[in-house]
C-alpha cells in the first residue's frame, strides 16, 4: 500500500504513490503540470480572486459615466441584460476548464480544439487587453488618492505600484494568492458598506432624515442621450450597455489561474458555479444601488463626466462617494475611498498576474520566443513578467496634460479586446462540443456539466458579435477617423494576427475526429487522486491553523493506523 506524506506546500496529505512518470521526473515525485507552473492556489484563495477578478475599479467609478448617460432605468436594465448573456460564456468555459485546467487558460484551449492561429489571435489579444489595463487601474488609484491630497506627485503613484507588484507576483505564486485574497476580501467589504449605505439611506438613514426610496428613478430613468424622443432613449440605453460591457467580467480570471490552483476539478469549478449569483449580487445589485443614491442630472457628476475624454468616466470619482457629500455625511466617504484604493490596487494586481500568465502560456505552445518559458524554482515566468512591467510604464502619462485623453483612448481599445475574449471562449465551446459529439464522448463524465449546451454558446457568441461591432457606432454619426481607430483597432487586429500566424504556419482548423479529447487530463486526474484528505472548504481553510492541525492530526492516526 503506498505511504502518505504531508505536503507542507498544500497543507494535506498525499499519496507518495508514483504517476504520470517521464524521463524527467523522479520516482514518487508528484508532478502537477505539463509544465514548470506550481499549483498552490487553496479554495479560499481561488473564491477571492474569483470576486477580485469580477469586481473592479468599473463598479465603483466608471459606473458613473452609464449612469449619466442613460439613466437609472437603462444602467440596471443594461448590466442585468449583459450579466445574464455573459453567465453563457461563464456556462461554456466552466466545462472546457473544469475538464482541462491547463496554463495559459482559454487561450491554450482555443488552440488545443479549434485552430493554432485562433489561439496565437486569443493569446495576443488578451495579453494586449490585459496589458492595457493596468495603466488605467494605477491612474484610477491616483484619481482616488486625490481625494485627500492634489499634492501627490504624479510620477509617485505609477512607480509605487510597479514596485509591488513586482514583488507580489516574483516572490512566489503563495504569497501572490495570499496577497490578493485579502485584497479581493477588502471589495466584499467595500461592495456591502455601498449595498448597506443605499438601502439605510434610501429608507430615511441620513442626516437629512430624507426617505428619498426610489426618487430618482421618476425622472429620466430611460434618459435622452445624443438624440431626442425614443431614439434618444435607445441610444441612453446603448451608452449604458458599452459601460456594461467594461464593467462586468469575471470568467477569463477563473481561467487564467486554473492551471496553478490545488485540486482544480473542485475548487475550480465551485469557483465557477458561484459566478452567477456573484453578477446577479455584485453588477445587477450595484446598477441598481447606483441609480437609487445618485441622479443621473447630478450637478457634480455631470461636471465630473463631461471633463473626461469621449465620456468614458475613468477618470470620475466614484458616484457613492458624490452622493454620500449630498446627503452631508461624514466620515464614510473616506473610508469608502480608503477601501476603493485596495480594490483598485487589487484589480491591477490580478491584471499583472493574467497577463504574465497568458504570455507564457503562448510561449508554452510555441506562439512565442522559447525564452519566455523561463521559470523560477517557485513557479514564476519571469522573462514574460518583466515583458508585461513594461505596460505599466504607460501610466507615467499623466505626467503631462494629455494623460487623460490617452488613458481614455486605452479603455476605448480594451472594451473590444475583453468583448472578444467572451467571444473567442464561445466558438471554442462550439468546436470542443462539436469534437465530443463525433467522438462518442459523454458529456456527462466531465467533472462539470454546462447546461443549455451548445445553445448557450451559440446566444453568447452572437450577443457579444453585436456588442463587438455595434459598440463604436458613434465613431460613424458623425464619422471620424480617429473616433473609428481608437473603438476598432483591437476588432481589427484580431483578423490579422489569425490570419498572419495562419500564413506563416500553414495551420487548419480541426476537424472533430481529429481534436484531442485526452490531452493533459491523465496527469491531473492523477494528481487529484494523490490527495488523501477531502477536499477543504471555503470555511475550513478560513479557520486557519485550527483546522489545519484539526486536519493534520487527523492525517497522522490515519496514518499510522495503515503502519499497523
């Protein structure tokens, strides 16, 4: 019978049982991955960093721009319609992911089961779009620190967080998971204090004793934007819906860190199962609570949302804070502002860690130079990491006067590049479904099912077609060059580096007999098998050292009953 041995790395006991054995690999080693990544990721981690991944800067800030332009009514009405459509994509990853847990996420997936080139387009697409990103979150956090102080320098901010997140994620892929848990757990707190501040308010809690409910939704809920009557409203609405399409995501992260996380065929998908209720709470709940506090007439807001570039709000304050200064209270606002900072910093952060991850996950397939492959013995692509450091850099533009005009233009670029990573998700379902059918393969043995299939796939690739090409439809009424490229240089990108790698590579897309069903599944089946323990709770590994000794003592009888 084999022996157990504690895995300190883990936590749990684990079989010493030999598996999955190459030239490379010693007798008994437990070898997690294909590749050079650790998988050290536990359950509480994973659930955070999910909510860490859904909730960002958007939720709180951005917001503010949809709200302004198409009202209370068109904001919730917005977000619960994109909400629902994008629980179809998360419905079609969660089942490629759960059965495939591999590095490099979606990316390698669309690879794996439809095309190389279609892989080689994902990959770049979401490592640019993720890139990106983290500019606009280091120049939201200084938006926000402005709330105390104007006197910060400019150039304090961007190299303050190149500096940690440097050493968050090169230090060990533990201590970024631990780092970003309690972080991810600063915007549940901040996500409930607004939750809580809308519903006290709206019921009279306020130093005005003003039970104001839903008074703001009386007037212009389905407010006029750029036209008048109806159309204006429709156009309200679409505002709103672009602002959706920025604001809510989720799924791409729980992918991105599949291939790093303990016992992925559990943890994973719980993780995965709980994002919808986390879009219909965290986007619907916070459309909704938004539109009650604040007018979407505000004075302030319009002033705040008519100074930023095309519009886009990312450089507003948050519209919980203006509300909370009409109603004349005290002290929340900085403390909502205080955990805003943590939320903003996490959000760059998570983006750091996916967008070094799905550059080496295209080095791992061969759509990038080999010495991107290069890992630390802890488990950290560092070549691609310092690669990625460089984005950063971009935020150092708000130096000049021009910063807020050139940040705008990235968001405007990353909305496309996020609405085709859903997209890309969805035709891969299609394919991988496509291959299950004509090789016999139940669906029903995966360790996660997706329901609706391959209908779910097929609404969410067409919904998020139209939000693709339809986002931008401003740039043409007027038509203006410079309005066109900066909504669609991302949209036409993504044919070029498809059909580009196409070219070079002489690829094809898979015929279903010809996809491979099996792949990396063998060696995470049998790294899952080497765990003696059940799997450990949300809870349980919240308790700490108490259930981690609970749990070793139990190990240490178990095994020592088996010596006897």
């Amino acid at each position: 019978m084999a022996s157990l041995k504690h895995d300190e790395k883990v936590g749990e006991y684990v079989s010493s049982e030999p598996f999955a054995r190459t030239e490379s690999h010693d007798e008994g080693e437990i070898i997690e991955n294909t590749d050079h990544l650790h998988r050290r990721l536990g359950n509480r981690q994973i659930q955070l960093m999910a909510i860490g991944g859904t909730i960002g800067t958007a939720l709180f800030v951005s917001i503010g721009g949809g709200l302004y332009k198409g009202g209370p009514g068109s904001l919730f009405l917005a977000y619960s319609i994109y909400a629902c459509f994008l629980g179809l994509v998360n419905n079609c990853i969660a089942e490629m992911t759960t059965a495939y847990p591999v590095s490099g996420g979606f990316i390698r997936l669309a690879g794996h089961f439809v095309d190389d080139a279609f892989g080689f387009m994902a990959g770049y697409n979401f490592f640019i779009y993720e890139a990106l990103l983290i500019p606009f979150e280091i120049t939201a956090l200084s938006t926000v620190l402005d709330f105390w102080s104007d006197d910060i320098p400019p150039w304090a901010i961007p190299l303050a967080c190149i500096i940690l997140y440097g050493l968050l994620n090169v230090l060990a892929i533990k201590v970024f998971g631990e780092a970003e848990f309690w972080l991810s757990g600063g915007k549940v707190i901040l996500i409930f204090i607004v939750f809580s501040f809308t519903f006290i308010t709206m019921v009279g809690g306020n130093p005005q004793h003003d039970a104001y409910g839903f008074r703001n939704w009386k007037h212009n809920a389905f407010k006029e934007y750029r036209s008048t009557g109806s159309l204006g409203q429709f156009e309200g609405f679409l505002a709103a819906l672009w602002s959706a399409s920025f604001c809510v995501t989720g799924p791409e992260y729980l992918s991105m860190v599949a291939g790093e996380a303990r016992r992925p065929r559990i943890y994973i998908k719980n993780a995965f199962k709980t994002v919808y209720w986390r879009f219909a709470l965290f986007f619907m709940g916070g459309s909704l609570a938004v539109g009650i506090v604040l007018s979407s007439v505000d004075p302030t807001l319009k002033a705040i949302i008519s100074g930023a570039q095309s519009g886009s709000g990312t450089a507003a304050a948050s519209p919980y804070v203006i509300a909370m200064k009409n109603m004349g209270v005290t002290g929340l606002p900085h403390v909502v502002s205080a955990l805003l900072v943590t939320s903003i910093f996490s959000a760059g952060n998570t983006y750091t860690f996916c967008a070094t991850r799905s550059l080496y996950g295209l080095a791992i397939e061969g759509r990038a130079p080999k010495a991107l492959r290069y890992c630390t013995k802890s488990g950290v692509p560092l070549v691609c990491f310092a690669i990625v450091m460089v984005f950063p850099c971009l935020a150092f533009l708000q130096v000049s006067n021009g910063s807020n005009v050139v940040l705008g233009w990235l968001i405007n670029l990353v909305t496309a590049g996020g609405v085709i990573n859903y997209w890309v998700m969805c035709v891969t379902y299609l394919f991988f479904y496509r291959a299950c059918k004509a090789q016999a393969l139940d669906r029903n043995t995966l360790p996660y099912k997706g329901w609706f299939q391959p209908y779910s796939a097929w609404l969410g690739a067409a919904w998020m077609t139209m939000i693709v090409f339809c986002y931008g439809y401003s740039s043409f009424t007027p038509f203006s060059v410079d309005n066109f490229f900066i909504y669609y240089t991302l949209l036409m990108v993504a044919p070029i580096t498809f059909f580009g790698w196409k070219l070079v590579k002489r690829t094809k897309l898979l015929k279903p007999l010809e996809v491979d069903l099996v792949w990396e599944r063998p060696t995470i089946d049998n790294y899952e098998a080497t765990f003696i323990d059940p799997p450990r709770s949300f809870w349980s590994e919240m308790l700490g050292p108490l259930a981690f000794w609970g749990k070793a003592k139990k190990g240490s009888d178990r095994q020592m009953s088996m010596s006897a």
